[in-house]
C-alpha cells in the first residue's frame, strides 16, 4: 500500500484557489480522479508518491490541450522515464502551433537565465534520467564508510608515505580498469597542479572526495578534466579520441577503438557545428544531458503508470516462519508436481522390488547362514535389474519426440527432464551396486566359509557339497569375475560422465588431462555394451537360483534393449542417406562456426528442435547435438556452433582451412560460400540425424513469448525469432494477396504468437555477429513491433558508469545518424551491463495482463533459480502466468 498526495494549483496569474487532495489506496490507475482546478485553462498539478518515507514528486503542466511534464523529484530513472509517458501532445494543427509557440517562449527564457555555462535546465524530466549518470564510484563505496576503506588500502599499499600511480585504481577499487583510473588519477592531479607520481593521504583524500561527490556540476568537471588533457578549458578531436580509445578499452569494445577516428568527428561535427576545431564544458553538458535512458525502451500507456509504480513498493515479509516455509513447500510443489510424481513412482517401484525381495529371502534357509546381508544384496540386486533396464528409455530420443510431439501426455510428464532423469537413475544404480556388492563381497562370502558343517548344510545345493575353501572361489566362478568386471567398468563410465572430468574443469597433470574431456566421456558411455552383455550371463549363473523362470534379469532388460537397438538401428539408417551439402561457412569471434547446409527431403522440424551432427573427419563414431538456428520455412538448415571441447575445436580447425577472410559487407573472421566464386573448396563431408525434440519448440501453445539466452544458448531461440518473421511476412503477403494458388484454403493451425520479447545476453562485442542478419532483417520487416529485441553486452559498464557514458553518447549520436549501434553493429540498440530481471517481468506483466506467457531460457545454470522463481513470483501475484522452461540436452 502506498500514500498518494495531489496538489493542484492554478497557473494563471488572477487564480487564489489553491487545492489539496489527499488520496491513499493502491495505485491502480491512472492519475487522474481526485483532481480539482480553478481554471479551466491552465493548471500544474502534483502527484507525490509516498513509499516508506521516500517521494516521489511529479509536477504536471495541465493545459486544455497539452499535459506536460514540468518536474520529477525523487525515484530512479525509470520512475522519471514512466513520468514522461503521463505527456499528451495536442492534436489539431492549431493546437500543435499553440504548443509550439509556448515551447520555444520557454526554451527563450531557459536561455536567458542560464549561466555562463547556458546549461541544461535540469528539472526537466528529459534530463532527470541523465543526473544519475557519470558515476565514478558505486553507491556502496560513497561516504565515510567507503574513505575508511580506502584508507585501510592506501596504508596496505603506500610507500614511504606516498601512494604511488600505479596502485590507485587498486585503492580506490578500481581493479578492472586501471587504464581509465590512471587517466582519472591525471586529470585530478592536473586540476590541483601535481606534477609527482605518487601523492600523500591527504591528497589522495581530496581525490577521494572529488570523485565521489554526488553532485553532477562536479562529476561533470571531473570528466571534463579527464579529455582535457592539457587543461586549456577546451576538448580538441585528438582528446576527444584519446578518451573514446580509452572508454572502449575499459568496457573491452575492440571494434570501437579501430573506428576511434570516426567516432571522434561525429561527436565534433554534433558539438562543433561552427567548426572551430574544440569543445567546451557546456557543450559537453548539452550532449550528455540527451542522451536517452537505456530504459526507456519500456513502452507502456499512462494508465499503466501507477500499476508500474505500485510494483515499485517493498514487499512485505511474512513473519510467521511457519506459514513462510509452508509457502515455500507450496511453491515448490506446484513448480516441480510433475517431476515430484515421476520421482515418487520411481522410488516407489524401487522400494517395493527391495521389499519384495528381502522378505523373499529371509523366509529361505540361506538367511540362517548369512543373515542380513543376502536379504539387503538380492534387495538391491532387483532395484538393480529394474533400474538397468529402465536407464535406456530416457536416451530413447526418437521415441521421446513422438510422444513429446504426438501424445497429449506432455501435459503430466516431464519430457524435457529426460536426461535429468537419466542421471537420477544412474544415481540409483550406482547406490544398488554399493549395497550389492559389499554385501556379497564383505559379508555374505566370509560368512559361508566361516559356518559350521550343520550350518552348511542347506547350502549343498547352491555351492557343491564341498564347502569353498577360500574367498578366491568365490572370485574366479562366473558369477564373481563377471561383477567385479562391471562393476570397475560401470565407475569408469560414471566417473568420466561428472561434469568435472566430462568438461575437463579439474586441473589434472597432461597425461591425465587426456583421459578426460567429452571424447572420454563419449567412449566410457559406450562401455555399456559390454556391461549388458555381462550384465546377461551374471544375471543367468547366479548361487541361489537354479530353476529358469526365477532368473528375472532377461525379463527386465529384454523390452528396453530391442527398443534401444531399434533406435540407434533408425538413426543409422536414417543418418546414411541425410549426408548434406555445405552451403556457407563462417567463423565469428568468441570460437563460434556457423554452418549453413542444404536440407535433406522429407527433413522436416519445429523452431526449438535440436540435430546430432557428424563429421568423419573428425570422428567417424561421434554424433554431438546442436540447436537448428534456421526456422522452418527457410530452404537450408543453420547450426552455430561454439568452441569449447576437443571435438568441436577439431571441426572448427578443419573448416577454417577452407575458408578466406571476408568481404568489407561481410560479417565473421572467416567466410565460404559455395554459390560465389570459381575457387570452391572441397567441405568435409557432414551428416545429420535428427530433429529432436526440446522444451523450445513448445512456444507455439503461446500467444506470448519471453525468450532469454545466455551467450550461444540464444541459438534455439533465434530458430524461434526466425519463425515469428516468417509468419509476419507471410501474414503480409496474404494480406496484399500475393499468395500461391490454393494458399487461401489452406486450413492449417493459426501461428498462436503475437508478441515476443528476446533477451540476448553475452559478455563479447563480436558475439553480435552471429547473429546480425537475423537483428537486421527483423527490424526491417517487423513494422507492427511484434518483436521486441533486447541486447546486453556485459563487458560495458552499467548505464550511469563514468567508463561508459562515452560509449552511451556516441551510441546515441550514431543510432540518430546512421540508424545503427556501434556496440552491436546491428539496427537494435545495445543495453549495459545485465539486465534487471524483475523489472523485465514487470514490463511483459504490465503489457499482457490476463496471458499466459511462455518463458524460454537456455544458458548457464546459475540464472535458471532467479527466472523460475521470478516466473511462480509474477504468476501469483499478478494477472499474468509465466510458465518457465528450460533447455536441455
């Protein structure tokens, strides 16, 4: 709940009448209601926003016509970003001519009462966004607790008394960008007139409190001071592209620091129009004072403006920890029910096997001699039979996809959970093994050699009438060596399947480092024929059972092992006649080959889906999976490919050989296109399998889309994208009826979607590559806004960062001029830094109240607890429901 104050005081000059409203209540509508004028012409209105003691103060301009925004005090950028959209422009001609006339009367007197500086008047909401900006220190390192910090440093890392220049970024916290602090350690010790390279305590306590005053005059100076270099008052073309080189260096933009030269004369050709060959403070003022909030791509109407602001509030904690980790079950329960249910028949199934069979067991004679431990092994060695057989299914990925694709039963089981579920089961094994083998081996074996003859005597039967004379028989019989050779054979495969050998994260010695790494993994994985062979003639000459229908172990694994043959049977014959045709070749920055294939007939696929590739030059046994990046209207089929193990480092060597540099309107850092040129390499011969399904192709049971991906886990999604802009295209043509002969009786599914949101987030300029001709040719075609796009480059500092606001005003002047981002090089502007999450949710909430929103992620790990329980967060507390999915393979 929050408190809503609205004063409204006339503006004409004979108006007394001066009105207070108070209003409280949640902000659910637009500000509008409690407000009464005087006039009915003119009057300013107020609109204070009360959270927790913290306002926020809106000041409106009311006119008959116009609704302007005359004052933002208090909240963020965003809440100065939402205030702007409360303005109405007038519509007819004579009106538009009225407000134009008072606009520049206005913008006269500003001029006017300007200083010697003419600067920006600042209570403007357009230049409220940009007053937070030029950040040279983080909130948390401003005020005496941050100079005591400091201070504890500087005693750590001064010599004989003096700090030198070198460790100041390190004293100041300043460690990724030493570059940048040395130039702020020069442009403050100019200001002061040192000329040594190392300063004292009380001079590094000057600096200190210049560069964290929170006063924009003075954060402004400190900047300016930094591209002064000379300190004559005035910024030549050579700073000004000294000062970009340095920004792009410190926000790791390579591609900006090879077109310094030109960036520095468009920011000269915008701030000297006169051409006198420099710049001053003002102008500098001017140019950042414009350039627009990065958040401002939030595009709402203004009677969502106080929902938005309402979202704003703190939540309140429950106190009651009872109700809160009941609430917390709750959540959970209802995120996980279909994998909670599927666990829970699994373990069921288990612990009745292993009930079943030591109940069995301990009503034989044999649980006379060895007790506890026989009942505990033949236990676990059923749950062992069930799981073995069991473990196939989940990698049965045509049969997978089928149902997936053609049941309904996606509705109660978690199909994307498969592999999930496989290493759940092998987990499960891998117990039953431990509990099978330790008991045979340390307990039920010793104590048969170490019972009396009478003891012995009901056992004739199972081990001879000889009693074994040592452990060694036990050993070398069939049923020993089989299962200690599976057993050793089974901790391979399951050692080299954890992430910290399969992904080589261990810091091993060379000649280990070899037996590791996914090719390692892959190999051992394949050790299973064998262990099913032994697991066959272990499970036939057992001890205690003679006759052949209690010799259960055929019954288990013969349905799953016909049923997985059958499938590495179809993908064998299936990859034999899909050999492909390369088309193009390009490798990009950040270790990433695109390939562009010719599609098999009858190949056909889902946006979402993923392929196994494989190469024979490379290895003739290995399939790896990958995400289809084309959609399937196109005529050809696209994989991207990234760097990060020994198989596709081998394949991304062997397609660079046939590649050249490319072409000045070319994208990558290499390129080859069969269709052009008479030189035509000979392409390594590929073959695919596939397509199989994931959890991305669901999007199509959404009207809405929130799709987000982490470096090369946006390639599912832009297969997605592509397939949203071939529907607006063809959507189009059938509008202006150019459509082939019988397209309009054609009765296929309506294409669900009608808006997508698309979150890229990667940490590399030149990942923007990958992907540029997908960007560009949605911004051409998709005039309605179907698409909205989002791009991060982490490695550029968060909006308002004093090492950043350089690139966010060349960004600027460069979209304005050319239409393009320098950062990406695409026609979609490029966001700093990592994206706020919650307020991300906000704005899809905001926009589709009463939808169901389908979020699709694929990336790392460690962001997948933060979307999911954003998703269940807005999904209770709002209109809109998220259902979140994630990408596995």
């Amino acid at each position: 709940m929050s408190k809503m104050e609205i004063h409204d005081q006339d503006s004409d000059a004979e108006s007394t009448g001066n009105l207070r409203v108070g209003y409280s209540g949640p902000l659910s509508g637009p500000l509008s209601g409690p407000l009464v004028s005087n006039k009915k012409s003119s009057s300013k209105r107020s609109a204070r926003f009360k959270d927790e003691e913290c306002y926020v103060e809106i000041t409106l301009d009311v006119r008959d016509d116009a609704v302007l925004i005359q004052n933002v005090k208090g909240g963020d950028a965003e809440t100065a970003m939402l205030a702007s959209r409360l303005e109405k422009r007038p519509s007819s001609l004579g009106s538009q001519l009225s407000f134009k006339l008072r606009q520049v009367s206005q913008e006269l007197k500003r001029m006017t009462s300007a200083n010697k500086f003419n600067k920006v008047d600042r209570s403007k909401s357009g230049a409220a966004r940009a007053l937070r900006g030029l950040q040279f220190l983080n909130k948390n390192s401003v005020g005496n607790e941050g100079w005591s910090q400091v201070e504890t440093r500087f005693n750590d890392l001064a010599e004989d008394g003096m700090l030198p220049k070198s460790k100041f970024s390190q004293c100041i916290g300043m460690n990724e960008s030493k570059e940048f602090a040395g130039e702020l350690f020069d442009a403050l010790a100019r200001r002061r007139g040192i000329t040594s390279a190392s300063i004292s305590k009380a001079e590094l306590r000057e600096f200190w409190e210049q560069i964290s005053d929170q006063s924009f005059d003075a954060r402004l100076q400190t900047f300016f001071d930094m591209v002064d270099k000379n300190a004559d008052g005035r910024i030549t073309e050579e700073e000004v592209k000294e000062i970009i080189t340095l920004s792009a260096s410190a926000n790791k933009l390579s591609k900006i620091q090879e077109r310094a030269d030109e960036y520095a004369a468009l920011i000269m050709e915008e701030l000297d129009p006169d051409n006198l060959g420099y710049v001053e403070l003002h102008n500098l003022e001017m140019l950042l004072l414009q350039v627009p909030s990065h958040s401002a791509n939030v595009v709402t109407e203004s009677r969502k403006l106080s929902q938005l602001l309402s979202q704003k509030l703190v939540q309140t904690k429950e106190p009651n920890p009872i109700k809160r980790l009941y609430n917390k079950i709750a959540y959970f329960v209802e995120d996980n029910w279909k994998r909670i249910w599927v666990v829970a028949l699994w373990l069921s199934i288990c612990a009745g096997l292993f009930t079943w069979k030591f109940i069995q067991y301990k009503n034989r004679a044999v649980f006379d001699v060895m007790g506890y431990c026989v009942t505990t092994a033949k236990g676990a060695a059923e749950t062992l039979k069930f799981n073995m057989a069991l473990i196939l299914l989940p990698v049965c990925r045509n049969t997978i996809t089928w149902l997936r694709s053609r049941t309904k039963l996606g509705a109660i089981v978690p199909f994307d959970d498969n592999v999930n579920f496989h290493k759940v089961i092998a987990g499960g094994i891998a117990i039953g093994v431990g509990l099978h083998a330790i008991s045979h081996l340390t307990c039920d074996f010793p104590r048969l050699l170490h019972a009396t003859d009478e003891e012995y005597e009901p056992m004739k039967p199972y081990f001879g009438e000889e009693r074994p004379d040592d452990y060694w028989w036990f050993v070398k019989g069939t049923e020993g060596w089989t299962g200690i050779v599976m057993v050793v054979l089974m901790a391979i495969a399951f050692t080299l399947a954890q992430p910290w050998f399969r992904r080589n994260k261990l810091k091993l010695p060379n000649v280990l480092k070899k037996l590791t790494g996914f090719n390692a993994f892959w190999y051992s994985h394949h050790l299973f024929v064998i262990v099913y062979a032994l697991l066959f003639v272990h499970g036939w000459f057992l001890y205690l059972s003679k006759k052949w229908y209690k010799k259960t172990t055929w019954m288990y694994l013969s349905v799953p092992i016909i049923l997985y043959a059958c499938e590495r049977l179809i993908r064998a014959f299936r990859s034999g006649y899909k050999t492909v045709s390369i088309l193009k070749v390009a490798v990009y920055p950040g270790n990433v080959l695109a390939l562009y294939m010719s599609k098999p007939q009858g190949f056909k696929y889902s946006s979402g889906q993923y392929l196994f590739l494989n190469c024979s030059a490379v290895s003739s046994f290995q399939w790896h999976p990958f995400s289809i990046t084309s959609a399937p209207g196109d005529d050809y089929i696209s994989v991207h490919i990234r760097t990060l193990g020994d198989w596709t480092s081998q394949l991304r060597c062997l397609f660079s050989t046939v590649c050249q540099p490319p072409r000045p309107d070319q994208s990558g850092l290499l390129r080859a296109d069969m269709g052009k040129g008479d030189n035509i390499p000979k392409m390594p011969r590929l073959l695919i399998d596939g397509p199989y399904g994931a959890p991305s192709q669901d999007y199509k049971n959404y009207e809405v889309l929130l799709l987000v991906g982490l470096g090369i886990g946006a390639t599912p999604l832009i297969s997605i994208l592509k397939d949203v802009l071939n529907n607006i295209k063809q959507q189009k043509n059938m509008e202006q009826g150019i459509v082939e002969n019988g397209l309009k009786n054609n009765k296929r599914k309506p294409f669900a979607t009608k808006r997508a949101y698309f979150y890229w987030v990667t940490r590399e300029q030149g990942s923007f590559e990958w992907f540029r001709g997908v960007m560009n040719e949605i911004a051409e075609h998709d005039q309605d806004g179907v698409i909205e796009l989002h791009n991060y480059c982490t490695s550029v500092y968060e909006e308002g960062d004093a090492r950043s606001a350089l690139i966010a005003m060349l960004q600027s002047l460069n979209h304005a001029k050319n239409g393009l981002d320098i950062v990406s090089g695409t026609r979609v502007k490029t966001h700093f830094a990592r994206p706020k999450w919650r307020n991300v949710y906000k704005h899809v909430a905001v926009n589709h109240t009463n939808k169901r929103v389908g979020v699709f992620y694929c990336g790392a790990q460690g962001l997948v607890r933060e979307l999911r329980e954003l998703a269940l967060d807005f999904s209770r507390k709002t209109p809109t429901k998220f259902d979140f999915h994630k990408e596995n393979f």
